[in-house]
C-alpha cells in the first residue's frame, strides 16, 4: 500500500525535469556568449545542438511523465505550457547560431557579444524562477525575478530600436541590413521566449499562491 507521500513524492520529480530543462536554456544562452568571445574563430554548433538535443529528450520525457503519473507537483496544463515554453528558448537559439554560421565573415564587426550576454541574463532569471517553485509559491520573491526580466527585455527592446534606426539610415548595402535585421531579430526573439516562459512561471505561482 502507498503512503501519500510516496504518491505526491512521484510527482516531485516534474521539477526536477523543468530544472533541468531550464539550465539546458541557460547552456544555450551561454554558449552564445562564448562564442562571441572568439569571433575570430569558425563559429561552431556542436553546443547548441547539444542543448537543443537535450531539450528536445526532457521535453518528450515530461511528456511521457504526465501520461504514466496519477499526482503531479503542480497541474498538468501548467507543466505542459512551462515545458513548452522552455523549449522554445533553446530553439530560438539553435535557429540564430544556424544563420549567424553562415554570414560569420561578413558580419565580424559586428557587435552582437552585448545582446547575447542579454539573453543569457535573461535565461539566468528564468532558471532561478524555474528552481523557486520547488521552493514554495512566494509571489514576491517570483515578482522580483519577474520585474528582473522585464528590464532585461525592455533594454533589449531599447537596442532594438537603436538598431532599427542605423539601418533605417541608408548607409548599409542591402544585403547587410538583410542579414542584421533578421540576425538581432532573432535575438530579440530568443529574448520574448525567455518572457513568456517567464510569464508562465509567475502565472502558475499566482495561481497556487
């Protein structure tokens, strides 16, 4: 006979998996760092497709999880969204470093190092936000982080439009404002992935407060 505690000890293991699933985000963020660290070099994705891979298996894994689990930590439509969230974050990366590997040469002057330090600050907050839950539904320790992220996404929003406004000069050749707008897009986008997985967690933090 199971006590309740083994029971709902069953369903711990989904923050583990979310855990998980959010320094795999994190590794991603910070492998682009690392690689605008040596910009002279070939830019590889053997990192990213690491943690993309590894995303990809905790994901089926949560999945597999909520099918074969009577009791789970928190509902199931919340781990399902938190996963998904998640792992669009490492997707959206995996996609930048893909183009950037291919236009490296023509964009080595290019400053993209402080906009993905960005994102790894975002994808920093996210992981501190995902290992709270464990902790305890505490709205105002999640509201700091979540106040922390929105500043980082609103700085991001700021180089945006800064960026928007050198191409928009008409001193690039066209291709290169080609290749610009869609590369710094997709940060940007990386980044909103990080706010919504955000705003994932503090909705779920309300909803059990």
């Amino acid at each position: 006979m199971f006590s309740l505690q083994t029971i709902f000890g069953k369903g711990d293991k989904f923050y583990g998996l979310l855990e998980a699933s959010a320094e795999a985000a994190r590794d991603s963020a910070s492998a682009l760092v690392h690689m605008f660290e040596a910009p002279q070099q070939t830019p590889t994705l053997a990192e990213f497709m690491h943690a993309r891979k590894r995303e990809k298996d905790l994901t089926a894994e949560i999945n597999r999880e909520l099918v074969n689990t009577f009791v789970t930590a928190l509902e199931r439509e919340d781990i399902e969204a938190l996963a998904a969230a998640l792992n669009k974050i490492t997707k959206s990366i995996a996609k930048f470093a893909e183009r950037y590997s291919l236009a490296a040469e023509r964009l080595a002057d290019v400053d993209f190092a402080s906009r993905a330090a960005l994102l790894e600050s975002a994808a920093g907050v996210i992981r501190d936000m995902v290992f709270q839950l464990r902790k305890g539904m505490n709205v105002s320790a999640m509201r700091l982080l979540n106040d922390r992220l929105q500043a980082i996404e609103n700085e991001a929003d700021r180089l945006m439009i800064e960026l928007y406004r050198d191409l928009y000069g008409g001193r690039h050749e066209p291709l290169r404002v080609l290749l610009l707008k869609d590369l710094f897009e997709l940060l940007e986008k990386a980044i909103d992935r990080c706010r919504d997985a955000g705003n994932v967690v503090f909705q779920i933090v309300l909803k059990n407060s």
